[in-house]
C-alpha cells in the first residue's frame, strides 16, 4: 500500500515502499540549509519529493514573503506546474541539510499514465492542495487590499488630524495672549470698540495670488512701521488674510489715538487669528469625519449584506479611499449617469470590484494620467466602465487575466487574484458580466450588473 487513507489528503505523504519505488525514475539531490530548490516564476519545473530534511514553501504576496507549507518525508512538490505548464506559483528552500528526489517533467507523466496507485496519491493531493492553496492566497489577496486602503487612509487621516492639533495648539496661546490685550482695550470708547467689531466681523478672506499677498503684506508691513507698530512683521500676515489693507487701517489710525493704536492692532491681530485657527479646526475635523463616513459607507459596516444602493455612493468612496495616490497627478474624469434606479447587491464585495480595478488602473498609469469612470443603463444592465491611459494589456493575454493566479505583475506585486475575485463577485455572486477592451493609453473595464 503506497500511502495510508486516513492520511489528510491536502499534504499527503509517500510511505517508505513508495519512496523506494520512485527513486528507480528520478535523480537524488543534497541541499545544505538554506539553500534555494526552485524559485517562484521559474519555468524549468520538476516534481521534487523530501527523502530527508525539511522543504520550506513560500509565496510573495504584496511584498510579504508568506509561508505555505513545510514539507518532510514523504511529501512532495511541482505537480501543479508540470501538469498545468505554468510557473512555478511558489518557492522552495531547505530549512534543515536536506535530500530531494527529483524527476522529470516527461518521468513524471510517465508515473501517472503507467503507475496507478502512485498516481492516486499525486492527483488526490492535487485536488485538495489547489482547493486550499488557492483559499488561502484569495485571503492574502483581500487582506493585501485591506492593507492598501489602510495605508491611503492613515494617510489621509494624518494630514488633517495634524493641522487640527496644530491650530489648537497655537488656539491655546492665541487665547491667553487675547485676555491679556483685552484688558488693554478698556480705555476705548464704545463707539471705537464697536468699530473693532465691526472690523473683525466684515474680515473676509481674500483670494490673492502668492506675488499680490507679498505686496500687500509689503505695504502694510510700511503703515504699521510708519505709525510705530512693534511687530509690524508679525501682524501684517493676518491682517492681510483677512482683507485688512493700507485703506482699512487708516479708517482705523483716524478713529483710535496714537497711544492706544499698537495694542489695538495687536489685540486685532490675535482676534482674526483665533477665528482663522478656529475654521482651521473645523476643516480638519469635518475632513476626518468625512473620511471615517466613506469607510464606513465602503465596508457597509452594521448593515445588511445584500441592500439597495445607489452606486455612484460605493464608486465615489473608494475613489476617496485612493485619494493620496490620484491627487499626485492623476486626473477624474466623473460621466455619471444620475438617474440610473438602486439596484440590489452585495455592497461590501462590490466595493471590492472597484477597489481592484481602480488600483489597477493606477498602477498602470504608474501615479499620472486620466481616470474616466462612466456609468450608464444598457437595456436590463446598469454598467460601469473604468477606463485608464496607462500601458494597457497585451492582446495575447488578454483573454486570461481573470484566471487565478495570472498576473502580470512581477514576483511580490501581487497573487494574480484581484481580477479573479472581482470576476467571482460581479459572474458569480451577482450574475453580470465584466469585460475588458485595451491597448496602450486606453483599457476599459466594463462591469455589468443586473437592474
């Protein structure tokens, strides 16, 4: 008996007469730890299988090397790219000092037509390991996607949660310094204070071009030094943001003394600063907030799976999702149909189908060109297109690129299952249909879903 049948079918191993009876077809081969068997995108394949030692299986998956296996005695490696003719999808090394079996591709097919209780053992694995090796990467797929995203929206979380900690911090002293310049203001009349609010209330910002701000900025910086106002360098930024210029300070100059003028100006100062960092934090957080909304409206978190959905909504956060990567140079082009009807879908796993075509699309584009996300009614489909102008996709291969595992991207760039999956999702889970038109400066994708 070649093999035990209670043995898990997913790695199962060879018994001893097996082992013996295989070594009559192959070439045996000492492998000192650490050394390299073969190499994931090697086409020189063979079947290898552990005489002794320990073999230990790895994949890069989204720049991560993951470990799928280790093999001893007995179990064996390489019949999937034998028998399928492709890559290898992994790699293997030596752990431990190691002795191999190795046979070759023609041997090996020898073995399965002639040698039918090998063949059992060979092909049973086959079946179990694809199933499983498969389910596992299609996770490491989903979780390199998930770390992207987090990625993106650490990213863009920080920008704003930065600026917001930043003017509060500059709020708290800014507010100290006003309730001391205050208590200055007491010796002003009522009409003098009101002319300050006033002031402060019509205060607009001004849209100035950078060569007008440093002019403005020039001219006040003279009124203040010319009335003998410390700090004329400090104050002129703010008051010209707020649309204080020469005019306006002699409106000011004529109605408050000469003695009082400098603590006015300064206590002005502080006002429309506070009021500026107060908007600056309000900006910050309303960013934040708007991000964790998009989150939450991607992943449809406390919802029900299937729902229905506008779907400019699922399109529109996952762009948002991407953001740090567009706004380096990459242009939006939005041709949204608006009055397309909900439809009823699985929103989270569609989510997923935008976020793989999109970060597609960006990769080829390599972080500059145009994004052009058309949506439209075609009789009882709603369809999306996504279109990008990078290198497009070879013709040759274009019939393959939802297969599991093919990828045109280099070693540790990705599985090969991020088309495969968003076909599962759009084919399988919602009955539409997605295709694909490219060559170079224009690849459209075009998903359709049922109304």
């Amino acid at each position: 008996m070649l093999h035990d049948p209670n043995q898990m079918t997913l790695f199962p191993k060879l018994n001893d007469e097996a082992l013996e009876e295989m070594k009559q077809y192959g070439t045996e081969i000492q492998l000192n730890a650490g050394d390299v068997l073969f190499k994931e995108g090697d086409s020189n394949y063979n079947f290898h299988a552990v005489l002794n030692g320990e073999l230990e299986i790895t994949k890069q998956v989204g720049g991560e090397t993951r470990l799928l296996a280790i093999h001893r005695r007995g179990e064996f490696v390489g019949e999937l790219s034998m028998l399928t003719g492709a890559a290898y999808i992994a790699s293997a090394k030596a752990l431990t000092p190691c002795h191999v079996l190795q046979i070759e591709v023609d041997t090996f097919r020898h073995i399965l037509a002639e040698c039918s209780p090998l063949a059992d053992v060979i092909l049973t694995a086959m079946a179990g390991r694809t199933k499983d090796v498969e389910a596992q990467l299609r996770q490491q797929e989903k979780m390199a996607a998930l770390g992207k995203l987090s990625a993106g929206l650490a990213h863009e979380l920080n920008n704003p949660g930065a600026a917001a900690q930043r003017a509060a911090s500059l709020l708290r002293e800014n507010f100290q310094n006003l309730q001391s310049l205050t208590l200055q203001l007491n010796c002003l009349t009522p009409e003098q204070l009101n002319l300050l609010v006033d002031i402060q209330n019509q205060a607009t910002a001004p849209k100035l071009d950078p060569i007008t701000q440093a002019d403005k900025e020039d001219e006040v910086i003279e009124w203040l030094e010319d009335h003998d106002v410390n700090y004329a360098w400090k104050l002129a930024p703010t008051l010209v943001a707020a649309g204080i210029d020469s005019k306006k300070l002699d409106v000011i100059g004529d109605r408050i003394p000469a003695e009082f003028l400098g603590n006015v100006l300064t206590w002005l100062e502080a006002a429309l600063s506070t009021t500026g960092l107060i908007n600056d934090i309000e900006h910050s957080t309303g960013r934040i907030a708007e991000l964790v909304k998009a989150i939450k409206g991607y992943t449809y978190m406390d919802q029900a799976p299937l729902q229905e959905i506008d779907v400019h909504e699922g399109i529109e956060n996952t762009l948002l999702i991407f953001h740090c990567r567009i706004k380096k140079g990459v242009i939006v082009h939005r041709k949204y149909d608006r009055t397309l009807p909900r439809i009823n879908v699985y929103a989270s796993e569609l989510n997923q189908v935008w976020t793989n075509l999109i970060d597609n699309a960006l990769d080829a584009m390599d972080g500059k060109g145009e994004l052009t996300i058309h949506t439209y009614k075609e009789n009882n489909f709603l369809v999306v297109e996504i279109a990008d102008t990078g290198v497009g996709i070879p013709e040759a291969i274009q019939s393959r690129i939802f297969e599991p595992f093919f990828t045109t991207k280099g070693v540790g760039k990705g599985t090969g299952l991020g088309l495969e999956i968003a076909y599962r999702i759009v084919v399988n889970r919602h009955k539409g249909d997605i295709h694909v038109e490219s060559k170079p400066g224009d690849t459209r994708f075009r998903v359709r879903l049922p109304i």
